[in-house]
C-alpha cells in the first residue's frame, strides 16, 4: 500500500469520512487559542491529539 493509501484507510477506519477528521482538526485549532481551564473538557483535548498524533504518523510513513 502507498501512504496515500495508508491515510485514506486510517481516515475512513477512524473517522468514516475525510470531513469528520476535518472538523476534529478545526475544533483542535479552536482549543488550542482558547485552551485554559475548565474551557474544554479533557476527553474533548484527547480526541484532537489523537487526531493530530494520527494524522502526522500518516505523513510520516
């Protein structure tokens, strides 16, 4: 499988469609300008690290 290949499975495997990792990634970008406490609950942060920690380990291999 090519990375290309390997991202699209990753995607689709864990957020159904390319727009759902899209929106994880938009609200990612929200917290972090906003990111103080009691501002997002932490299950909320960890969706987004994992989110991102997915993604660049995509682009990486």
């Amino acid at each position: 499988m090519t990375n290309d290949k390997v991202l699209i499975q990753w995607i689709e495997d864990t957020y159904g469609i390319p727009e759902e990792l899209a929106k994880v990634l938009d609200y990612g970008i929200e917290m972090l300008f906003y990111l103080k406490p009691d501002s997002f609950e932490p299950k909320e942060v960890q969706e987004v690290v994992s989110a991102m920690r997915g993604l660049i380990i995509g682009l990486r291999s």
